[in-house]
C-alpha cells in the first residue's frame, strides 16, 4: 500500500535519546505480551480481575524508567508518566508487586529484578511544569489501551521525547498490530509491529523485535474507495455519533451524506493507523464536556502520524501543545489526516459550531 522495504536500520535516534530508548520499549513490549498470555494466571494469582493491566503497566514502566536513567544519553532527563509507586508499595498490594517483579524476570527482560529495584525504577518520575525549557524530557504510556490490552486486542507502548512543548521523537510498540497494512486490524497478530518517528525524519516501520525497518511514505493522494475512519472503541472517549456526522460533511460536501467506513481499535495505534494509509482519518471528539487529554495518549503517536505526512491538530485545528503539563490543556479532542481531508474535517466542525452546538 504506502509503504516500500528499504532494508535500512532504524538507526541512530535524532531529537535526544539514544538506541537504548528503542530497546527499551521492544523490551516493555515483551513483559505486557507475557503477561497478556497469562491473564488467567495473574487473575487467580491476585484475585483481582484487572490486575493483569496493573501489572503490565508497573512492569513496563519500571523497563523503560530503569532504560532511560541508565542510558549515557538520556540519564538525567526526567520522565512523565502515569504510574507512581505508592500503591505498589502498600501492604495490601504485596501480591500485585510480587507478580510485577514476576513478569520482569519470567519475561526475561529484568531476570535479577527485586521488588525494591521494582519500585525504584517506577518512583523515578516527575512533573513536566518543573521543567528547564531547553532539556528534552520523556513521557511513557506503559499500556495505552487497557480494554484492547484485556480482550487481546490492539494496545500500544508509546514513548515520546520533548522539547519545548513539541514532540521531537516517537517510539511506539503496538505489539498486536499487523505489519500488513492490509490486516484486519480487529485481528491480533502474533508478531505486532514497531514504529519510530523523529522531526524532520520520517517514519520507520518494523515487525516487534526484528531489526530492519521499512520506511512508511508520506501519503500523497486519498486512496480509492470509500473513506476510513479510525476511531476508539470506547465511546466514552469519543463520540461516534458526532465523528460520523462530521466525516459525512466533510467527505460528502455541503450536502453531508458521504460514504465512510469505520474502523474502531484501542490505544494510539490509531496514529499509525492512518500513518500508514490504513485509515483516512482518527477523530477523537470529547464524550464528555471539558475533558482535557492525557500527553502521554498522544505524544508518540502524533509525531508519527506528522512524519509520515498527515496533520494533527485539535478539533477546531490547534497544534497540540505538549507544552502545559501533564495535560492537554489547550486542546479539545484530536482531528488526525492528510492534509486535503483534514481540511475539510477541520472546516465541517467548524460549520457545525456556527450553526449553533454540534
Ligand atoms: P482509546 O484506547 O483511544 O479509547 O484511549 C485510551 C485512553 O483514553 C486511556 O489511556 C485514557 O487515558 C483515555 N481516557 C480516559 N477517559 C477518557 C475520556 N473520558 N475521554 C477521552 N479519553 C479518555
Ligand atoms: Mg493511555
């Protein structure tokens, strides 16, 4: 589809960081698919039905935390992410850090980890308003889609590197998601695929844990068809009803009424998604009144989606800015395409919010 093997090597990362950053997120990969192939196991383990998320998500943190504090090029820089360790250390959650420290050293990602080294690793975060401007800092989501993640679906480990309130780099790891373009996304695949993306660089794509990457081409022209919406499965993200009107307008004209097809998966594998000309577009329009996006949901991903050509704005075509603390507080919702189409979405939102609320 938009894509051609190259054969080249990901490389030396740009923008800060170093390779041990990309190695890191394969390596949290590894411990969220083992625990994923024992969910039952964890379950019975800690008599707690969401416990595998938990611990995956302690696990993985603590991976990459451990990776960019030990690394010459990143150590120092401080890391924005969601889990902080004062749960896992209660008492009351022995069972859940015994297993974390389990998922480490069965995955073969951590084989000596203790519980202390665990909830060491994972403590090392901090706050993005403390910030010296000019030092790059790392935001990490350990599992972007807990619900795919649980029903064995499509979820993501998404590290991204800024700078002055702009992503500069972009590791995600969608270890469920098909490297064939032409792959139901609905479908988990046993291999999974990585992406990176770094300003001014482009995008790479590779199958999980294999070096060679293929570079994802900016997309040019609308594929033939009708158009592709990618969107999230829980509508209490996002609003279907509202981004099925919206893709109507924008695809059909004045008239509404344009064909489009909907795709719905987790996490921000949506971003590549649309990178890579599967979907034409990804709307994230507000469920609920005021609810202000998480950095971390979008930081990988939209710069992944930029280097391979597309806009991502907000939904009234603001630039995302990374720039206001853990939140995306000067934004609403999220509008991701090429740019023809995103035009055209940003432009039919903008017709619906002049003839009253959308
Ligand atoms: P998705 O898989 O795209 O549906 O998004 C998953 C992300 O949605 C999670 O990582 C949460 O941070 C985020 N989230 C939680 N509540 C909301 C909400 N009310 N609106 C939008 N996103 C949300
Ligand atoms: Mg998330």
């Amino acid at each position: 589809m938009t894509s051609a093997r190259t054969n080249s090597s990901p490389g030396p990362l740009p923008g800060g960081g170093g390779a041990g950053a990309l190695t890191a997120v394969r390596d949290a990969a590894r411990v969220c698919r083992h625990v994923q192939m024992s969910l039952d196991q964890v379950r019975a383990m800690t008599k707690d039905d969401r416990s595998p998320v938990t611990i995956a998500d302690y696990a993985s943190q603590a991976v990459v935390a451990r990776a960019l504090a030990g690394d010459a090029a990143t150590v120092g820089q401080v890391l924005v992410a969601e889990e902080s360790a004062e749960s896992l250390r209660a008492p009351e959650h022995a069972t859940h850090l015994a297993a974390t420290v389990a998922a480490l050293r069965e995955s073969g990602v951590w084989e000596d980890a203790t519980p202390d080294d665990a909830i060491g690793a994972i403590s090392a975060v901090g706050d993005p308003l403390a910030f010296d401007d000019d030092r790059p800092w790392w935001t990490f989501d350990p599992i972007d889609g807990t619900k795919g993640f649980l029903r064995g679906q499509q979820y993501a480990v998404a590290l991204a590197c800024i700078r002055r309130g702009r992503v500069v780099l972009g590791i995600m790891a969608c270890p469920n998601l098909s490297i064939d373009h032409d792959a139901s996304v609905e479908q988990a695949d046993p291999r999974g695929t990585m992406y990176l993306g770094a300003e001014g660089e482009g995008v790479v794509e590779w199958v999980l844990g294999r070096p060679d990457g293929r570079r994802v081409r900016p997309r040019s022209s609308p594929r033939e068809g009708a158009a592709v919406l990618a969107e999230s499965v829980d509508s209490g993200h996002s609003d279907h009803s509202l981004s099925a009107r919206i893709m109507s307008s924008a695809v059909g004209g004045e008239e509404g009424g344009g064909e489009h097809r909907v795709v719905r998966l987790d996490s921000q594998a949506k971003y590549a998604v649309v990178a890579r000309g599967q979907a034409d577009a990804y709307l994230r329009l507000p469920a609920k009144r005021g609810y202000v996006e998480r950095i971390w949901d979008h930081a990988a991903g939209s710069i992944i989606a930029r280097e391979a050509g597309c806009v991502v704005t907000d939904m009234h075509g603001r630039e995302l800015d990374f720039g206001r603390g853990r939140g995306l507080e000067a934004n609403a919702g999220v509008v991701v395409a090429p740019p023809g189409l995103h035009a055209k979405i940003i432009a039919a939102i903008g017709g619906m919010y002049a003839a009253g609320t959308p």
